[in-house]
C-alpha cells in the first residue's frame, strides 16, 4: 500500500469522525488491518488514515522493542522511549499537559527522506475510541506523547513541518551522517538555532 506524501490534499484536510456502528462495520475494521500492515512494512511507529489517502480520524500506533535495539540506552533515556504495544485511536481528543516542551528530530513516513527538530509537549491526555468503538483515556508521557501528538496532528492536516524548528530541517542521510544521537542541544547550538524563535 502506498503512503502518500506530502504535496497530496489529503494530507491537509481535517478528516471525518466516525460513529461506533461505522468503527464495527467491515470496511473500516479492514481499514485498521491495512493500516497496521503498512506502518510495519515501513516501518514506522504511527500511521494515520490520510497517510494512505483515506480522510478517516483513524490512526494506528505501535513502537516495537526491535525499533530500539541500535539505539543507546542514553538516548532512549532522554527520549523517553519505552516500547508501545499496537492500538488505534479513532476519533481523538488531545489535552497537552502544561509544562515545558521538548525538542527532538522527528521524520515521517509523509515525507520520506527528511527529518527536523520538532517541539513537543512532553505528556498528553487522550480521549478516544478504540478499534471496537470502545472509549479510552491514554495518559503518555516522552516518545509515546510525542507519536501520539504527531499522528493527531495528521487527522487535523497538519504536519510535523508546520512546527519544526525550520533551520534543522534535513535528510535523514545528513542526519544520520552529522546528527544522530547528539544532544540537542548541542546541534541548536551548531545550526545557529538561537535566531530561530
């Protein structure tokens, strides 16, 4: 299935809710299963319904352990990065609780190939329905509030692009070469961001 990327109207639209009888039907139980085979054959660790094209308030989310295996222990730590067992949200809320927001490069499977710091609060409420139409209430914090914000921000058109500190935007093959696993602060610091406001 093909993710489309960023330049397709879908992708800035606000996507339409779903009632509980819709949730239970099988076009849209078929929907989550496709969508959940996309997101790991990325891979990636969220996947919202207009990704694939379809305007749904529907995302998938699952960070597997295997995701985190090549990554040191210090920057899972700074992350906050646990693993997160797969699960929908459909049709959810976002409360951001008050504090300080934190900085971290973000990519999406939208737009292949690039990466940017992106401010993010660091723990979110959620209010949602589950793939049985089911309500939930998800309480997160680190790297699962910062996938939650992102695939949210999907189902209302907005990409991490519109909230990136745009001096850090870069390809995931300079990232990688130049910036992986730094601190943050530390690339600020070398790409000038303290212009940036």
């Amino acid at each position: 299935m093909d993710i489309v990327q960023v330049g397709e109207a879908v992708l800035r639209g606000k996507s339409k809710l779903l009632t509980r009888d819709e949730i239970l039907t099988p076009p849209i139980q078929e929907l989550i299963t496709r969508m959940r085979d996309a997101m790991r054959n990325a891979p990636g660790v969220g996947l919202a319904a207009p990704q694939i094209g379809v305007p749904l308030s529907v995302a998938v989310i699952e960070d597997k352990p295997e995701y985190m295996k090549d990554i040191p222990e210090a920057v899972l730590t700074s992350r906050g990065r646990r693993p997160v067992p797969f699960h929908v949200v459909i049709n959810p809320v976002l409360t951001l609780h008050p504090g300080t927001a934190v900085e971290f490069f973000e990519g999406c499977l939208s737009l292949a190939g690039f990466t940017a710091i992106v401010p993010r609060a660091q723990e979110v409420r959620v209010e949602c329905l589950d793939q049985h139409g089911e309500p939930q209430v998800i309480e997160a914090s680190g790297w699962y509030a910062r996938i939650l914000q992102h695939e949210i921000d999907h189902l209302n058109g907005t990409l991490y692009i519109d909230r990136m500190l745009s001096r850090s935007f870069s390809s995931v093959e300079n990232h990688v070469r130049k910036w992986k696993d730094r601190p943050i602060e530390e690339v600020k610091r070398e790409l000038n961001l303290d212009v940036e406001s």
